[in-house]
C-alpha cells in the first residue's frame, strides 16, 4: 500500500508538472518584451548608424553649397582680372562663411589651405579647355562615430563646382586706367564710329566716360563705365547707342583680354641696329631671325615697306612718321622704355598684325605699368590719312593715346586698348570687330558668372 501511495504521488505531480509546462507554452503574456530584449541592440544600432549616414549626406550638401557659392565669388575675380592668388582668397572667405572648416598649413612665412584648392582653367570636367572657367574642390575629414566598430578609417566628404564667364557684348575700344578721370574722352569736332562694338571704362571716376560738348559724335553699341559718365548736351544725333538706352554706368570691370602676353626679353634681344632713319622707298628688316631692334627711336618717311612675320622693337624715342606710305603685314612693333609713336605727319597706314604666335592679334604693344600706375604717361598720338587700314590690336597698357585732328582711318578689325584714350580734334575713325581670323582675342564687357557644374 504505501509503494502504491508513493508511485500515485510520483504520478500527480508529473501530471502537475507536465499540465504547467503545458500552460506556460501557451501562455503569451511577455513575449513582446523578449522579443525586444532581443532585437532591440539591432534595431538601436541600425538607427544610429542611420543618423550617421544622414549627417553625413548633410556635411555633403553643406560643402556642396560652400563650393558652389565659391567657385561664384572666384568666377567674379576672374571677370575682373585678378590674380590667382586673389582667385583663392576670395573662394576661402566665401566658403568658410557658408559653414567650410579650412584647414590652414604653414611653411615659412607661406600660409595655405590644404583642403581647398582653385583651379583655372578646371583640372577636370568638361571646361578643361575653357580659360574663363574657375574650378573650386573643397574637402573635410570627419572622424567616424558608431561605424567606427566597422572601420577606423575617418570619413573623407568632398564637393566641386564650376563657375564660368558666359555672355557680354563686343567691346573695341578699353581703356584700363582704374582711377584716371576721363579715361575714354570725345571732344573737340571728333567723330567715331564703331560698328558692331561698344566703348568699355575701368576707371571709377564720375567722368570715366567724357564727353564734354555737343560737337563730338560717337556711334557705338553701348557705353559701359566702372564708374559715371560726364556728357554735356546728350542729344541722339551725337550720341548714337544702337543696343543700350543710355550709358551703362557703375558696371563690372572689364577684363584685359591681353593681360597675359609676356613682353619681348629685351636682354636676348638682338642688338640695336645701326640705322635708325630711313627715307623710302625702302624696306626694312633684319639680317637675321625675325626680331629688329632699334634704340632711340624711328624715323621713317616716303613709302616704307616692312618686311612681314617681324617683331620690330622701338627701344626709347619715338616712332615718328612724316607723311608717305607705311606698309607691313604680320608685324609687331614694341615699345620698351618710354618709347611712344608720333604719327603727326599723316601717312597712309596699310598695317596688319600676325594671326598666329606669341604676339597673335598684336599690332602696336606697349611695356606695362604695373609696378607704378601713376607712371602710365607716354603718350601715343595717331593722325592717320584717307584710305588707311589698320588690321589689329593697339595694346598700350602703360600708355595713353590720342588721335588727333584731320586724322581719318575706316579699319573693319581694330581695337584701342590703353590707359586713356582720347578721340579729339577733326579726328574721324571708323572702326569695329570684324576680326575672323585676325588672331585678336575678344574684349567682351557685361559678362556674367554662371555655375556649369
């Protein structure tokens, strides 16, 4: 009986036990809480892996702006003519205002940024070839936070962009003083005509642009001054702009198109010739190589012929004409020194500049100021005769020039480029850009900065 007893209860409680197991696999209660308990390190994780991800897709957007607004800032240096250095500072100022964190280097007295740099034209993309693009590549290092269980390897997040010039009109006549007061003068009985180009002014004064009677004439595109335009008694008659309503004033600044030719090496220059007058006819050019170089001056009179693919070098004096005939294909005449051109005597001009080389588009070129503006003060003055033709540009960067009474000349490809210049007297020019094929660059005022990538 009490084996009996004793297997009975042995029995009751594995019923007891089996029915509670029973129960509690079908018991629910809790199982949420479990099931969290285990994936809730994933889910945590997952999310915050997320957030990562998220700040830095932002970072990436934040640069993306700081590169764009930089590459603006660096492409309105560039309409200007500024230098590279002047490109960068102004690409760094703008973009560590839009949130960029720059990372400044030392070497010596030298200061960089490692992580922006500029670039033009760009190093990549599709403006490779463009020299009015501007390239911005900017970067930041980021350490990683939770991926740093996957990688310790910081986060590189970078962005680029591309600013360029695009439009503007035609301009042939520039002068590039940027404090003279009338740097662009009409007075006296003058009459200029340009055709199918505009009159540009880099000088800030409020008479950039003079015109100070009613008796001069000017028939151009448009107008455009850094600064004002002074004119007295504008009427449509004198004042004939065919694509502007009136003077564009307190406009950008408008670049130098020739600003990076590189003038003749007087020291390797061949020596200087033992002739300096000549009465023609006659044609004159070097015994040897393609470079001519006369100091103290040129004299020429009668009909003077000079010998085509020539740079001709006027080391100080004057190159002075006395009436006759002056004829030259693909030539270049330099002036170093002080040299300038008196042509009072009228002669008939049948010049052309070389479409190819060093000196494309070139006809009469003159040494910079740049160490000194205030010493731009030779003077270039032109009288030309009926019938002549000047094909090319008269770039005069350190001087002035002024064409002068019963001076008149039809020239279809011409550009004045100077200091100052000044149409005056009975001077009568006609003048435009027609330059196809003429190796001369564009001058183009009113451009504007877009981003092309």
């Amino acid at each position: 009986m009490l084996e009996m007893s004793h297997m009975n209860r042995l029995s009751c409680w594995a019923k007891y036990i089996e029915s509670g197991v029973a129960r509690l696999r079908a018991d629910e209660r809790g199982a949420a809480a479990v099931v969290m308990a285990l994936v809730s390190p994933v889910l945590i994780g997952g999310m915050a892996l997320g957030a990562e991800t998220g700040y830095w897709y932002y970072t990436q957007r934040k640069l993306q702006h700081a590169a764009d607004v930089a590459a603006h800032a660096a492409g309105v240096r560039k309409r200007v003519g500024d230098s590279q250095a002047r490109l960068e500072q102004a690409a760094m100022q703008v973009a560590a205002r839009s949130g960029f964190i720059p990372v400044k280097t030392t070497e010596g007295q030298t200061q960089t940024i490692a992580n922006l740099t500029v670039h033009t034209p760009p190093k990549s993309g599709a403006f490779t070839d463009q020299s009015g693009a501007v390239e911005v590549s900017l970067h930041e290092i980021h350490a990683r936070m939770l991926s740093s269980i996957f990688s310790d390897e910081p986060i590189r997040i970078a962005a680029r962009a591309v600013a360029k010039l695009e439009g503007g009109s035609p301009a042939c006549v520039l002068a590039l003083s940027e404090t003279k007061p009338k740097a662009v003068e009409v007075s006296g009985s003058s009459s200029a005509t340009l055709k199918d180009c505009s009159v540009a002014s880099n000088s800030v004064q409020s008479d950039a642009y003079y015109m100070p009677n009613s008796t001069a004439y000017l028939s151009a595109d448009c107008i455009s001054t850094v600064g004002e335009a002074a004119i007295k008694n504008p009427s449509p008659s004198l004042l004939d702009l065919k694509v502007c309503t009136g003077v564009q004033e307190n406009a950008p600044k408008t670049l130098d198109p020739y600003a990076d030719v590189m003038e003749p090496n007087l020291s390797t220059a061949p020596p200087c010739a033992p002739v300096n007058k000549f009465n023609g006819p006659v044609t004159i050019a070097p015994q040897a190589g393609n470079v001519m170089r006369f100091c103290g001056g040129l004299t020429l009179k009668g009909k003077i012929t000079f010998k085509e693919d020539v740079l001709y070098i006027i080391d100080g004096g004057d190159l002075t004409i006395t009436g006759g005939e002056i004829h030259g294909e693909r030539v270049t005449f330099f002036f170093a020194n002080n040299a300038t051109a008196d042509l009072a005597g009228r002669p008939l001009l049948d010049l052309s500049a070389p479409p190819t080389g060093p000196y494309a588009g070139l006809l009469f070129f003159s040494s910079r100021c740049d160490l000194s503006p205030a010493s731009c003060g030779e003077v270039f003055k032109i009288t030309g005769n009926v019938g002549s033709t000047v094909q090319g540009a008269v770039y005069l960067p350190g001087s002035a020039i002024e064409f002068l009474g019963n001076s008149e000349s039809t020239n279809d490809c011409l550009q004045v480029i100077a200091d100052k210049i000044t149409f005056t007297g009975n001077s009568t020019i006609k003048m435009g850009s027609a330059c196809s094929g003429a190796g001369t660059r564009d001058i183009l005022m009113g451009q504007v900065v877009k981003l092309v990538e």
